[in-house]
C-alpha cells in the first residue's frame, strides 16, 4: 500500500495546543487553584514566578519578532516625543479654555503648548513623507513608535493616513498607557521589560528621530547615540527635531570642553526642522534617489 504524502508527514506526537485544549482538571485533591497537575505552560501562576524571570525575558523578545518576521517587517524607523504634545487641535482648544478661565498660569501652558503643537504636525507629515516615499524602495520602511499619545500618535497618524502599517510598542505603566488609535492592530505590542521594548525599537530601526521630549525620550536617545559611539551598533541617522529645543536643554559644548565626549561625538546626530529636511537626510545617508532601491541596506543590527 501506497503512503498519502500527507502521512510522511503528520504530526507523531499532539501538538502543545491541542493537549492544553484535552488537558482536564481533575477536581477533588488535584484541583484548585494551587494544582501542581496544571501544565506547565498554561500555568500563569508559575510562569510569573521570580525564577522564571528568564523565561519571561525570552517569550517579550521572541512574540513581537516573531510576528515582525510573519508580517514581514524588515526595517522601521523610530519616532520618539513627548507623549505631551497635544495635536494643533487640542492645543487650541486648550488655549481658548485657558483664556475664558483667567489663570494665567494656566494660560502660560496653553500659549506655550500650543507652540510645541507645531513638532506635531512635524512629526505627522514626516511618517507620511516615510510610509509614501519608501513604499519604491526594495525594503519599505515602517514607522515605529512607542504606541502612545502626543508625537507617538503624530507618528501612527501620519503612516495610516496615507494607508501603511505602522508599528505602536506600549509598554505597562503605573498609571494608564492605552495605545493610539492610529497603530496597526497586529503590530501593537505590550511590553512588561522596558529592556526589551529597547532592544525592539533599534533592531530593525534605520534611524531614530527625536522631537521635543522629557525623561524617556532622552533616555532613548543618549542610549542609541551610547551604542553608535561605542561601536556596538552601526552608524545611523539620529536627526534631532528643533535646534533651539535641543541646544537649550543639553550643552554638548560643555561635555567636548571638560573631556567628557570626543569632538567628534558630537557629529553622531544632525538637528532639523522640518519633515522634509528629515528626509532628505535620512535618504541622503542611504542614498535613495541614486541607487533607487535599498534591497540589503539595512540588516539587522543585534
């Protein structure tokens, strides 16, 4: 008798799945809550151990690039912000409320938010100048954000409106993170190791650009430029959104004068203002317009 080819190749043992779906829980001395007789894999309460630390780690770093890898996702490019920022809409609504208030406290923040509304709008046609223009390249290149509101939405918004996919990584917060409307549903991710969530944003990233922003944008920011000045990532572009912002917060001269960076280090990023001076630089880098593909440029980094 002749084999069927599809029994060469049939499954000889049950699948994992299907023995979580057959596995019974006996009731009586076996049962409850605290049952040892749980598979392994199926049990939260063991997986959330403090020795299966590890294992956590391994499952947040293989789910999103697993299903980056089936979607087949190869190269982003990373939007960091203030998730403060408000949309030029909300940031009038805000002033005008302000202005029918009195406080001028109050009122100082709208005037002052609706000025910063501006890298919104940046942020927004930059990830539309990206999601369009990248669509002709051999490896298109997919807006990546941290999944949040203000420039995280700008950057969402802005790749869906021109109707691409994005990618949105949240991340588990005391107080309520909940992701964008603007994100792909199946490139939203939720991240408990905000170690991990790092190691997602430069994997795949081609550049990183920065907007206006407080702790956690810096916090990204001098970790990428940490991993380029010590070698242990590539060169890439880090464009800096509004010279005037950055120069006034970080005094770079000061750390070249004292010793504390190289002269050159300060190269390892270039300041611009508007979504196409970003562009231009970052298909300046790669050189877009003459090669006119990038099929290979951008391998994976770790």
């Amino acid at each position: 008798m002749t084999a069927r080819p599809s029994d060469l190749t049939a499954r000889n043992f049950p699948s994992a799945a299907l023995d979580a779906q057959q596995a019974a829980q006996p009731s009586g001395r076996y049962g409850g809550p605290e049952s040892s007789y749980r598979l392994a894999f199926t049990d939260t309460d063991f997986l959330l151990r403090e020795e299966l630390r590890p294992v956590r780690m391994q499952l947040e770093l293989l789910k999103p690039e697993m299903v980056q890898q089936a979607l087949g996702i190869e190269s982003t490019i990373v939007i960091f912000g203030s998730a403060r920022i408000p949309s030029p809409e909300q940031a009038e609504e805000r002033l005008q409320a302000a202005r029918a208030s009195g406080d001028a406290t109050a009122l100082r923040r709208a005037e002052t938010a609706q000025q910063m509304s501006r890298y919104y709008d940046e942020a927004r046609r930059f990830a539309r100048l990206v999601t369009e223009r990248s669509k002709a390249l051999a490896t298109p290149i997919t807006v990546c954000t941290g999944g949040g509101p203000g420039i995280m939405e700008a950057g969402n918004r802005g790749a869906w409106e021109v109707g691409g996919q994005s990618l949105g990584l949240n991340i588990v917060l005391p107080h309520e993170q909940a992701p964008n409307p603007y994100i792909t549903p199946e490139l939203c991710f939720q991240f408990h190791y905000f170690a991990l969530r790092k190691m997602h944003f430069v994997m795949r990233s081609v550049a990183l650009v920065c907007f206006p922003g407080g702790f956690g944008t810096l916090d990204e920011l001098f970790e990428t430029l940490t991993l380029i000045q010590t070698g242990k990532s590539r060169r890439r572009p880090v464009l800096l959104f509004g010279r005037e912002f950055w120069e006034k917060l970080i005094d770079l001269q000061h750390l070249v004068d004292t010793g504390m960076i190289s002269p050159e280090d300060v190269h390892l990023f270039q300041y611009v203002e508007s979504a196409e001076e970003a562009w231009h630089k970052l298909a300046e880098h790669y050189a877009f317009e003459s090669r006119g593909d990038a099929d290979g440029a951008f391998a994976d980094d770790i």
